[in-house]
C-alpha cells in the first residue's frame, strides 16, 4: 500500500526572502501614503469648510446637488475654500483672486490704523454685498431693464462697494453689469485662454444662460464618469495587489476570506452610490459609509500584512517609525492643519447665509 504523501506546507509571505519581504513593505507603505494623499485631495475638493473629510451634507450636494438652485448661484454662494472652478466655487473672484484685492486690503489696513482683520472683514462684507445683490438679480430673473440699474429691495443693509450704489430720490440702485464685469468677465471673455474663454459673460445674456433653475444636479455626468474610471482602473490594481498579499498571510482564513476582497467590493458599492446619489439623496448619505469601509479595510491590509512579513525585531522597528511619523506630524504639520481649519472656520462667518440675503 502506498504511503500517503504529507500535505504540502502553504505558502506564505513570510517564507520569502528579507530583500522581497522588504520591498513588498516599502510598496505596502507607499500605497498607504498615496491613499492618504488622496484623502487630502478629498477634503480640498468636497469637505465642508473646517472639517478634515466629507459629511453625509456634503456627499449629498456633491453628488445631488441642492434643490432649485442656478449654477451660477451655487458657484457664487458656495464656500471659498473649494477648488476654483465650475464644479467648486467662483467667489474667490470677488475676494483674494479679484484685482487689487491686496492692493486695497493695505489701503483700509492702513486705515484703521494697521488693523488688517478689521480691513479684511470690512472689505470682505462689501464683496458679499456685491454676490448678495448678484443672487437678488438671478432672483428676480435677470431683467434685462435691471442689468445695468437694479432698484435694491426696502429695507436693504448689506453694505455694496460704492462705486456700485447710485441713489436717485432717495433709492439706492446697483450696476450689475458694472459687477460682473469686473469680477466675471476679466477672466470669462471670448478669446481667454484656459476653459473660462469656454464660458464667456460678455454681458445679461451671457450671464443669465447660467441662471436657470433646476432640481438636483451634483456632479456632471461627465466628471462623474472621469472619476469612476479612474477609482474603477487605477485604484482597483491598488486594492487587488494590497488584497492578493494579505491573503497569502497565515491569518485565520476566515479573517482572510473577508478582509482581502472588502476594499474592492466596497469600492463598488461606493462608485454605485454616486450614480444613484443623483436619483436619491439617501444614497450620498451612504458614500461616506462606504467610503470610510474603503479606508479602513485597506488600513487593515496594510498593517496586519506588515506586521506579518517581520518578526518581533522587525515589527519593533516598525512601531517605532510609525510612533516617529506620527509625533513629526502632531508636532511640525497639525498645527498647519489646525491653521488651515481654523482660516476656513473664518471665512465662513464672515460669508454666513445672511450675507447672500436680499437686507443682509
């Protein structure tokens, strides 16, 4: 009778040489790294002023889109801090991006006796003022007979730079056009260069194919089919690799079974919820649930395959780097963070919702 040959011991990672095993380290640590570098890029892009990452709100008016509202209101209303374009925002044209802005943030500091943040919030209200007329002549339409003179409503307080405001008999009158022509078109004209010559505002007509109402929106299709693609192809090679390693770990099987293949699912069930997030709002709300599986599953793999390709000399020296990395960070680059949040935090009392109302 023959003899029944021993199972064959399984393959692990740990069976490899230390020049492999160090190699898959420093590409284990690399993804992680470009994983948090993504996250950064998340919260220039969609994170709600002072906060580090996107809240359930905020997935919802990225991917929704907010209810009756022109695209040009959003992008004049919307946070300063998000990225300056058609997708993000657009009053940094009437703030720092507007000419002279510096300029005239001197003059004032000057002023008030070298007082710079009375100066800057002083201007910075004036220029809100300029956006709150703006949305009161996207509210009433845009007017043709208003461009150029628009009455402000009884009872108006928002102060408006002067050079805007005339007043017969007693009503103040503001020159939209003069407006949007000063922090618009000096950008959006026909034969600029870059995508604003794509959309230019050389005057009412111009300006009002932008203010049409409409329910929902978010994200275009288009960004939003540039965006799946590049999660879908580029992302899903990254959580494969990061998956495949894991499972040839000598974790319990089980463990493997569920953590190797999670990113990658819920990477579907995230990129799924952006296309449904236009239909259903609750499906936004679910992006950040989705999302946080994401980064928590691949922090996972990361770590427990780290710590598995090491002995007790290797995963001590790397506690010990990683205890460096994060004292180096709380000590040279949070407070940096901390400044950024806080600046942020600034911006938006000074530009508060009733700052874009018709009487401030």
């Amino acid at each position: 009778m023959d003899a029944v040959a021993p199972p064959r011991p399984r393959f692990s990672l740990r069976t490899l040489g230390l020049p492999t095993r160090l190699t898959l380290a420093v590409f284990l640590v690399s993804v992680g790294v470009g994983y948090l570098s993504a996250l950064v890029q998340l919260h220039f892009q969609h994170a709600g002023p002072g906060k580090l990452l996107p809240e359930p709100e905020d997935a919802v008016n990225v991917f929704h889109g907010k209810a009756k509202t022109s695209q040009m209101e959003r992008l004049l209303v919307s946070s300063e801090h998000k990225p300056f374009n058609g997708q993000g925002s657009m009053r940094s044209a009437f703030t720092k991006r507007s000419g002279g802005w510096e300029k005239e943030l001197r003059r004032r500091t000057k002023a008030k006796d070298g007082d710079a943040a009375a100066a800057e919030k002083e201007l910075r209200e004036e220029r809100a003022g300029e956006i709150a007329a703006l949305v009161q002549f996207i509210r009433t339409e845009c007017d043709k007979d208003q461009w150029d003179s628009m009455p402000l409503p009884e009872g108006w307080k928002q102060p408006i730079t002067e050079k805007y405001v005339t007043e017969v008999n007693g009503k103040k009158k503001v020159a939209i056009g003069a407006i949007v022509e000063d922090r618009c078109a000096r950008c959006h004209y026909a034969d600029a260069g870059g995508s604003a010559g794509q959309f230019p505002l050389a005057g009412r007509d111009d300006f009002a194919e932008y203010t049409l109402i409409f329910d929902g929106g978010g994200m275009s299709i288009e960004k939003l089919a540039q965006t799946s693609h590049i999660h879908l192809l580029g992302f899903a090679m990254l959580y494969g690799l990061t998956g495949v390693l894991f499972s040839l770990t000598s974790y319990p099987k089980l463990m493997r079974f569920v953590i190797a293949p999670l990113p990658l699912l819920a990477q579907i069930v995230d990129i799924s919820f952006w296309w449904l997030a236009r239909i259903d709002p609750i499906f936004a709300q679910g992006i950040v649930i989705s999302g946080g599986i994401v980064a928590l599953s691949l922090m996972l793999q990361i770590v427990l395959t780290l710590l598995h390709l090491f002995g007790w000399t290797g995963r001590i020296v790397l506690a010990l780097i990683a205890v460096g990395l994060g004292a180096a960070f709380y000590l040279k680059i949070f407070p940096y963070v901390q400044q950024h949040l806080d600046r942020n935090r600034a911006i938006v009392a000074m530009q508060s919702a009733d700052a874009i109302k018709p009487g401030g």
